[in-house]
C-alpha cells in the first residue's frame, strides 16, 4: 500500500484474527505513527477481492470490463504455463517481454529481468513523480531522494510536495517530527503551490503559483541572493565547483594534463584548482586563459539570473515580485550564513533554512533544470547537507552501508565529488535499432521513460524498432493506470499481447488484461527486511508473518524463482540477487547459484547484513531504526566539492550525440538537445505554448491516505476519501467559474490538445486562478474490482506520451495539461453509474 518502510505492530486474537494495526512506538522513525495506510492495512488483508488461488483466463476477449471468466488452476500448472509462454518469447526474442515489477518494499525484484538479458520497462513508477529528481539528487547528493534537516530546520519551504504534512518521505514520521520542531522550535513553513493543500492549510504561509512556473519562482529567489550579496561565499568557493572557469563550450578550461583552472583575483592570473598558492578564488569576472575566453561557473549563474528579476519572474508565475524578495531575504537572515555547531566533536557549518520539493514542481519537460534550480536556492545559502539544511536520503539503506557507510560518496576528478545520477539500476548501454521500447538507452543520466513506450510502438519504423513486444510481466504495478497518454492507444498495445501474467493481490485496471494471475501473499504473511528512502533514521526493519496465509498464495521470491528455474535463469537470478542486496560483500552470505532461497532466507540475509544480528533477533526486537549517524548525514563529502555546475550533463549530451551520429539514428536531429543544460535557465516549458483555446492549467494531488499506493478500493481509505469534498469533485477558483459561468456542482469535460475527463466542479478560494486542481482519487477506472470507485477517467488522458513535452536530459514527462473547461447538462450516464466516486460529492 506504500513504498515506505514505517514500523508497525500487528495485534492477533487467540484464534489468529488480526484486529489491529498500530505504529511500534520503538522505532524512533515513526515513533508509533501511523498514516491512514497503514491503519487500514488490516482491511487489505481480509479483502474480499484479494486473488485466493492462481487463475487462468477462458475469455479470449480482453478490455476494460470486460470479464475474463477466471478458472482456478493449481500453482503447478500456472507457473507451467508462464515459464512454458516466457521460454517462447526467450527463445523469439527477449525484447520483446514488456516487464513492469514495481514492489518497492522488494525492490531486489526490480532486477530480474536482468536474469533474462532485458532492460524494457513498462511502468512510470520513479518517472512520473521524480523523473528530474532523482537523478539531480545523484548529482548533488550522491543519494535518491533529499529532506529538509527537521532537527535543526528554523525556515522551511515546501515547493510542490507535502513532506512533513501529507505525502513523500516516511509521511507519519515526517509529519511527527515536523510538527514537533514547529512547536518546540516555532520553525516557519512557507508553502508554494498552485492548491491550498493540507500543508498550505497548516503553514505560516501559502504563496499561490501558477502551475509549472516553480522553477522561473525558484530563480527569482536566486536572482535576489545573488544580486544582494545574500550568499554563502566562502562554501561557494571551498566546497563547489563555483570558482572553475568555464569555456565558451561549456566545459571547464583544463591543462594538458585535464586539470582545471580557476581565477586567482588577487594575483590576477589563472591557477589550478589545487594550486596552495592560490589566494582568493573569483567567483565574478570574465578571463582569458591560454586564448580561451571564460569565466567562473558562479558568473555563468549570474549572468543567467540577469534574465530572472522578481518582476520578470512574476509574469511567469503570478507571485508578485514583492513577496519573492522578501522571502528570499527572510531566507537568507534564517540561513545564518557563518555560524556553526558541534555535533559528536564535528564542527559543521549551521544553516537552518531549507527548500524542499517534490513532483508538483519539478515534474515537467524541463525537469532536470528545475531540480537544479531548487538544489541552487540551498548551494547559495550553504544549504547543502549541512545541519538544518537540504540532505540528501537514500533509497536502500542497505546499500549505503555495505559501501562503508557513506552511501555511494566517492572522490571524483579535479577535487570534485564523483556524481552518481543512476540511483535505480546501471546506466543502459545505447542501441540502435532500440533494444528498449521507452528508449532508455537513449537517457543515460535518466530515470525511465516508461510512457515513451505508447509513442514508439505507434511509430515503429520512425524510431527504428525490429521487433514487436507480445509477452508482459506484471508484478505488484498498474501501468494502465500511472502511465501518461491516451487509454485508448494503451489498450491497443495490450490487445497485441500474446501473453500477459501478473503477480498481484488484487484487482486493477491491469491485470485485468492477464491471462495467468499468480496471487502474491500480503504484507501480513510474508517476511521482508528493508529500510526505503528514510529521510532522518538508518537501520532495518523486519516484516514477518501476522497469521499463515489465509488463501492459496505464494511469496515474490518463491515466484520468481519457480518461473527461473523454469526458464534456465537460476544461476543467473541468483547471481544478481546477491550483488542488488549486497550480499557479495560477505562470502558468508552469498546464495548458492542452484538453490532456491525463500523470502525468510533472504530476509534474514539481509539483517545480517546490516548489523550482524540473525532472524531470531529482529522477530525479538522487530527493527535495527536509530538516528541516522552525523556523519552520514552531514556534509560525508569533506574534503571534496560538491557540482554547483553540472558539466557531466553536457557530457552525457555530447556522448549521447556523438553515438546516434555514429549509427545515423533517424531522430537525431529532432532530439531535445538543449534540455541537456549545466545551469538552469528560465525558458518556459512547453505546455505554455498550447493553442490559446487551452486557458487553465490541470494539476493531479494526492494526500497521505492515497499517496504511493493503490489504496482506493480499502474500505476505510474510501470512507475518509470520498467523505472529503476534495476528492468528490475537481476543484476550481470561484472568481474563475463564476468568469465561465460555472457554479458549484455543475458538470464540465475537461479537454486538454491530447485527450479529455469528466468531472463535477467544487469552487474554492483555495486554488490558483488558473488551475483545475484533480485528485488522484478521481483516476480509476478499474472494473474487476468493486471497491474501486469509478471517476471520469485518467487524469493522465490528458498527458502527452511524446517527446517534445520529455525532458530529453532526464526522461521526466510533463504533468501538468494546458485545457479548457465545458459545461455540460448532466454526468454521463457511464460515469454516474455504479460505484461512481462522483456519487457523495458536496461542495468545498
């Protein structure tokens, strides 16, 4: 139900009934916190809809509603039929497997189709949310994920996420924790969005922006820093790349040898960056060096900035220039820039003022600038890692530690920080013709762009593809319903499957298209050890077994290892198993190449791994969760400078390039090379360029009972969901209906250039005048199982699959849609019928 690991405890009757799910009051993580997930848990187990034995289609039809007539069979036979259907398309062609495993909680499962030689990915998880983010994290951070320090935090922003209130990191825990430094600390919360969100609702204050703008918002906030002398020189110079001259190219000015060059300004003359005589290094100024005109990475930014005044930037984003100054320079004061404190006998610097964000605001075409741009706000202040600042989270604890604690932090050249953009697998070698439908070979510092899969098989001969993928694995994941484009095209796609199986729990939009379902035990009959993304704890957590299964259900590891030995890939699968969990660091953990390990097995494997202690321990304890160390927290890069410019952007472009010239790849010249920037600049993203008919702007929301999961459908979560005004109709500004002549409850189609939803209108003054604010919980549109309500279609109809609006630098898609409103008489007979979500809806 979440990708996060919060620590829980299970309450069990005599008779074995579970009745309760609470926080483990332990863990210092979430200390007995809970958010309505993981309350409703206990629901989720006794499903009437779970999946209760393997099945098989009978019904050749397949479609959304269509009933696929289920026959149970028995575990033998289904796992026969997968390997028998998965040894064809081996044997064919492995490409042409469309695998979409998605269980964050197993994410070592992410990797088998490795086993197989394949590296398609038929998904948005990772993408459509952080698509940008991540790989900017690896940049700055060397980590997956960033957090606010809320230890030491005293001004905090939150820019398109709700962290510390509804959704993103560890959300009970964080909203814990955040509440507490407002209380014990009067820590200011300053909220930029488009919605009066839950966080918007509970923070000092709310700045209303129109949509897709944050990054122009965000370099207005720089603009003032920098013009003001509101910044932290002294880390610019001695911890960042900031001093390094820059060519005319781009690249940094190097000597024969590849050692760069910075300005000495008081000797006037080039140096070497680790030159000791070097006196003060400029960060302003443009130089001549060996005949090669340039100038510090700092002046660079600053010379963009001069194109990123408050006032230009409020025509963008609507935020009068007024409240960006005088945010800014609140932010600057709060940074106190020059102090700093003793933590564990380690004097750090202090800077107790963050920017936070997530998929709001960063999650458009031009994604890796716009992280870039937020990351930028905290490098000026000294932001960065620091005690109060913006640190850097791990996705796997696990893997941080077996690589000597400090994640995968590790000198680079020229005294900088070796960047580690691929947080999720290796970089995917580049093809062509294109081993991978969503072109990942084409993203090498990217996350995968796993919509680009509807625009390839659309186009086959334009992007070069030989072969025609018939075979998909589903595992724990509902692309049908996270990727963007049209339903109807992916319905297309997944008519030409020749053979679909899902590994699941329940119903959905999906793996109602399967034609084998292997039933997957819960979260309370399985065991597990992980720890994901935790943005102030370390430590593993132990899931194990509440009751026996209640159905005729398998564990992931005992599946996939089934269908491997099926296939001939044991060894293999193995093999990789044992480097994703880190097992290979300790001989003494390595699974054999021929043996078939269970989900316990390897559990306790990976407890060893971490601290020493066996399984017995952690069914004792239930968890390893301490504060994270200091010293993998704070600044575990000294001594080394961190990427304020990001050269390895430009050289990822000019690699890329230079290999699609080499294989005369056809859509080299309409690529978006300039998405591949090393500094963010404030062009506008494309969406602003609809025809003018599209006059608002759409924007999905989760809050924390929905967010990260597929939850709609518990009976609990619909009871707080659907009760919630919020989430029974699309909100919109009341100045702005009444301009459209639209009045509270009325019926609107919601039509952007690419496709169109149906919705009730709430009014609200708590909405930009331009936006159109959808929740996630009007986007299902599942059939099979009745408790998922139904609403007027896939916020992410309205999305383009293409890429003109993918960031080609990073492989986020855009997730805001430019559209425009219609009236119409009543809700369509197909979305008011049944079990509509529509049916509760009140007035906001």
């Amino acid at each position: 139900m979440c990708i996060h690991s919060c620590n829980t405890r299970i309450h069990i009757t005599d008779d074995g009934v579970v009745n309760k799910v609470e926080g483990n009051p332990t863990s210092p993580s979430n200390n007995g916190r809970l958010c309505p997930k993981g309350n409703a848990a206990i629901l989720r187990h006794y499903d009437p809809a779970r999946f209760r034995t393997p099945l098989r289609r009978t019904n050749p039809d397949k479609g959304p509603g269509v009933d696929p007539k289920w026959e149970a069979i028995g575990w033998d036979e289904a796992l026969d039929i997968v390997g028998r259907e998965l040894k064809r398309t081996m044997d064919e062609d492995r490409r042409k497997l469309l695998p979409a495993i998605n269980n964050f909680q197993k994410l070592f499962l992410w990797a088998w189709p490795a086993a197989l030689g394949n590296a398609n990915y038929f998904s948005s998880v990772g993408n459509f949310c952080g698509g940008g983010y991540h790989p900017m994290n690896g940049f700055v951070h060397s980590s997956f994920a960033a957090a606010n320090d809320v230890n030491y935090c005293n001004y905090w922003i939150n820019n398109g996420g709700g962290d510390g209130f509804s959704s993103h990191l560890h959300t009970a825990a964080q909203a814990n924790h955040v509440a507490k430094a407002r209380v014990e600390r009067n820590m200011r919360v300053v909220v930029v969005e488009p919605r009066l969100s839950i966080g918007a609702a509970k923070a000092n204050e709310w700045v209303p922006i129109r949509p897709a703008t944050d990054r122009q918002f965000a370099l207005g906030l720089c603009h003032v820093l920098v013009n003001e002398k509101l910044y932290d020189a002294k880390f610019l110079t001695k911890d960042t790349n900031a001093p390094y001259l820059v060519g005319a190219d781009g690249y940094f000015v190097r000597n024969a040898d590849g050692k760069i060059y910075v300005w000495d300004a008081v000797d006037a003359r080039a140096k070497l960056w680790d030159d000791p005589g070097v006196k003060e290094f400029a960060l302003e100024g443009s130089y001549d060096v060996d005949g090669k005109a340039c100038q510090p990475a700092f002046q660079k930014f600053k010379d963009i900035l001069r194109e990123c005044t408050p006032e230009q930037m409020e025509a963008v984003t609507t935020v009068p220039a007024a409240t960006t100054r005088r945010i800014a320079r609140e932010f600057a004061k709060a940074a106190q820039i020059g102090s700093f404190i003793e933590i564990e006998g380690r004097l750090l610097p202090l800077r107790p003022a963050a920017y936070n964000y997530y998929r709001g605001a960063q999650g458009h075409k031009y994604s890796a600038m716009a992280n870039q741009a937020f990351k930028l706000v905290n490098f000026l202040v000294g932001a960065i890692d620091t005690p109060g600042g913006h640190v850097g989270a791990t996705l796997d604890d696990q893997m941080q530690e077996i690589r000597g604690g400090v994640g995968q932090i590790v000198p680079g050249e020229n005294g900088m920080m070796k960047t580690a953009p691929h947080q999720l697998h290796p970089e995917v070698p580049f093809s062509y013709p294109p081993n991978e439908t969503h072109l990942m070979g084409y993203f090498p510092i990217g996350v995968d762009p796993g919509h680009l899969t509807q625009h390839t098989l659309a186009n086959p001969e334009k992007f070069g593809l030989d072969y025609q993928p018939d075979t998909m694995l589903l595992c724990h994941s509902n692309p049908l319903w996270n990727i963007s484009g049209s339903r109807e095209k992916w319905y297309e796609m997944m008519r030409a499957m020749r053979f679909i199986v899902a590994i699941d729990i329940l119903p959905n939009e999906s793996n109602e298209w399967a034609d084998i379902i292997l039933p997957a035990h819960d979260l309370m009959e399985s065991w597990n050890m992980t720890m994901i993304e935790p943005p102030h704890h370390e430590g593993m957590c132990l899931r194990q077994p509440a009751t026996p299964p209640l159905y005729d259900t398998k564990s992931e590891e005992e599946i996939f290892y089934e269908i491997s030995e099926r296939l001939g890939v044991l060894e293999t699968w193995n093999h990789i198993l044992n480097f994703v969990n880190g097992f290979h660091q300790k001989p003494e953990l390595l699974l054999e190449p021929g043996r078939k390990y269970t989900d316990r097995e390897i559990a306790e494997r990976k407890g060893l791994l971490w601290n020493g202690k066996d399984l017995d321990w952690y069914v004792e304890h239930g968890h390893a969760v301490t504060p994270r160390r200091p010293e993998k927290w704070y600044r575990p890069w000294d001594g080394m400078r961190l990427h304020f410019y990001i050269e390895d952007i430009l050289s990822a472009r000019d690699t890329l390039r230079a290999k699609m010239e080499a294989a005369d790849v056809p859509i080299r010249h309409e690529w978006e090379w300039g998405d591949y920037q090393p500094l963010p600049t404030p062009v506008l993203d494309p969406v602003h360029q609809e025809p003018s008919g599209f006059d608002l702007y759409a924007i999905t929301f989760k809050d924390i009972q929905i967010n990260f999961g597929e939850s709609i459908g518990n009976p609990w979560i619909n009871d707080i969901v659907f009760k919630d005004p919020v989430h029974t109709a699309v909100l919109l500004n009341a100045a702005t209906a009444r301009g459209k002549g639209l009045d509270d409850g009325d019926v609107v189609r919601i039509e952007s250039p690419y496709g169109s939803i149906v919705a009730r209108v709430a009014l609200s003054e708590g909405v930009h005048p331009d936006a159109v604010c959808v929740s996630n919980a009007l986007s299902r549109v599942a059939t099979q199982n009745t408790g998922v309500r139904h609403g007027g279609g896939n916020f992410n109809e309205l999305l383009p699959a293409n890429l003109k609006h993918t960031d080609a630098c990073s492989g986020q898609p855009e997730t805001v849609a430019k559209v425009r409103l219609t009236k119409l008489a009543a809700m369509p007979r197909e979305v008011a019928a049944g079990n509509s979500a529509f049916r509760q809806g009140r007035g906001h």
